[in-house]
C-alpha cells in the first residue's frame, strides 16, 4: 500500500524548488508567439525545444527519469480547442449576475444536488464535523463545477496543461505561462511519485481534475484519502472529494458559524462607493465603517464580528437593457469560498445553489 501521506510531504518540499524554474532559463530555446497556433492543428510537443528545455530542467530539479519526463512531455498536444476557450472576453463584454445565476440555480442542479446530498449525508456530516464546513457548500462547490461528476472533462489533463504552458493565448495585459508551467510540473511530479498513469488522466480544459476540479498544486497541498482506502481519488469517490473540499476551505481560514455574507442597501447621495470597492472583495471594513460610507445594513450585520467587504455583482448594462447591480456584504467566509474560484459570482453561485438544495432536503 502507498503511503501517501508521506508522498505528499515529501511533494510538497520538492515542489518548492520548481520556482527555481524561471521562464527564462525553462525556455532558452527558440521563442513560440502563441498567438501564431491559435489556427493551428493539433501536434505533440516532441519537437518543441521550449518544451523539452522545460522537461530538462524540471527532471534535474526534481530527481526524476530524464528520459520518462521528455518523454511525456514530448507525447503531449497542443489542443487548440483549450487554446481558444483560454481566451479572454471580447471588449465590449459586461458581467451580469443574473444570467449568471441561471446557469447554475436550475432543475438538474437542485435535483442532481439533492440527490448527491442524501447519497452522501454520513460523509458530510463527518466534514463538518472535522473540518467545520457546513455540507451546503460542499455540496454547492460540487453542484457548480462539475453537476456532481456528469462533467468532469474529457480533455488529457497533460494535453490542456502543456497547451497552456507552452502556448497561453496572452494579450498585452495577460501571460498566465507561468502559472502553468508550474502546474505543469507538479502534475507530472505528482504523478511519477504516485506511480499513476497521466496519460489516462482527464480533467478540464484548464487542466483541473476530479468532481471538485482540484487543479494540480490544490491537488498536492490539500487532497485527502477520506474513505480510508489507502489513496486519493479525486474522480471516482465523493467522500474524498468531499474531504478535499472541506481540507481547502479550512485552510484557507474557514470560520465555523459565519454567514457568508449580508444583504445590504445602498443611499445613493452618500455612498462612498470608490473607497468601498478599492480592496475588492477582500473583507476590509467594520460595520461600522460601510455605515458610514452610505451603507445600510441589517441587524445581524451591524453585530458581525469581523471585517466585511462590499460586492458588486453587475447585472448587464443597465443603459442597454441591464439593471442595476447587485451589492452584497461579504464576510470572511465569502472570501474564503473566493479562494476556490476568484469571482464573486462563482462564489455567490455556490452559496445560493447550496443554501437552495439544503432547504430542499430539510423539507
């Protein structure tokens, strides 16, 4: 039986030395614009020097088979389909909450919800028992990324990653190579320790993986074996991704207890709104201080304890056919959520769609 509990801790200080990878040394061959494959047809990286420099480098710095590693990554395509969903929105684009919401506050969610909540209610208890996450949000972080494993992804999960480490679609203000290239790495470190076979590993075309869409690096600090069976199953068992979602959310300062966030109203003639939007959604202010920047809030909020934040949520352009924003006060829970996914609507999704199917199954 693997030990994977010290495979992780072992990761985990190995994986610190990939930031001794720079861009620059990782591809010291000849330069690729990624914008040159955004027509291209689909080829493997074999002959790639960027990408073989990068396999290099990454088997001297980690100890692993020089060969299995350019091998691997040699093996690996360019998928220009993850290249264009990559892509960021056209100019012009305005966010809008309630479509948003729609997409995922619907039928087969709710039911699907539901029905994963009963499958699973001992294992959700048990994660809200040690880790102080309520099964609502579970069980929302699920429902909104994958309906509960009817989408997990079909694409190679080293042919998405590889694809966008070596070929990001970047724009003058946006280069994410690095941040891939670096999930790139842990990947296939991950995967040589644990002796998997990557090649049949699939996932998003962002590369994430499993009914909670663990991207590599969530993978290695926070996945857990919470079914006891003596590894980590991201994809086929929802204890441990129930665990793993738990296991994050602890981490990144989970508050057993708090709301997530506060409905507010606004007095339009003395809303300080460019002070109150400066920290984003990072919880800044006491109640006291929204107060006094034209915020009104509810009893409950004004005696929060702890800094809340206030959200924007657009709702389209309201001079063309839109309406006026949504504005919540978010706490550090909120925030927290957020660290899954970086965006107050995916985060307020996941709130809603749980406390929706939680009522549900307390009927």
């Amino acid at each position: 039986m693997i030990d994977f509990t010290l495979i992780r801790k072992l990761l985990i200080v190995a994986i610190t030395g990939l930031s001794l990878i720079s861009p620059t040394q990782a591809f010291a061959g000849k330069k690729h614009n990624a914008h040159k494959n955004l027509s291209a047809k689909s080829f493997a990286y074999k002959d790639r020097s960027d990408a073989m420099a990068f396999a290099d480098r990454l088997a001297e710095q980690q100890g692993l088979d020089r060969d299995w590693v350019r091998q691997t990554i040699g093996e690996a395509r360019f998928m220009p389909m993850v290249q264009k969903l990559m892509q960021p929105a056209g100019h012009g684009f305005v966010k809008n909450w309630n479509a948003y919401r729609s997409r995922f506050i619907e039928p087969l969610r709710i039911e699907s919800g539901i029905e994963f909540w009963r499958s699973n209610t001992d294992t959700l208890a048990r994660a809200e028992q040690d880790f102080g996450v309520p099964p609502e949000v579970i069980v929302g972080i699920i429902g909104v990324e994958t309906i509960y494993g009817r989408h997990m992804g079909s694409y190679r999960v080293i042919d998405a990653l590889a694809t966008l480490a070596f070929d990001f679609p970047k724009t003058a203000d946006r280069d994410r190579s690095a941040f891939f290239q670096s999930e790139l790495a842990q990947f296939l470190t991950l995967q040589a320790n644990a002796g998997l076979d990557i090649t049949n590993v699939k996932g998003s075309y962002a590369g994430a993986i499993g009914l909670g869409q663990f991207m590599p690096s969530s993978w290695v600090k926070y996945a857990i074996d919470y079914d006891g069976d003596g590894q980590i199953d991201l994809r086929g068992s929802a204890s441990d991704a129930i665990g793993s979602i738990a296991n994050f959310l602890k981490a990144s300062n989970w508050r057993p207890g708090m709301p997530a966030y506060y409905p507010v109203s606004l007095v339009p003639t003395r809303t300080d709104m460019a002070t109150l939007l400066a920290p984003d959604i990072r919880p800044t202010f006491s109640p006291a201080d929204l107060t006094a920047c034209g915020i009104l809030l509810n009893e409950k909020a004004t005696r929060h304890q702890g800094p809340l934040a206030l959200v924007e949520l657009l709702n389209g352009d309201p001079e063309i056919d839109g309406e006026e924003p949504t504005y919540i006060a978010g706490t550090e829970n909120f925030y927290a959520i957020s660290r899954y996914n970086r965006s107050s609507y995916y985060t307020l999704a996941v709130i809603e769609l749980g406390e929706t199917i939680r009522a549900e199954v307390m009927k």
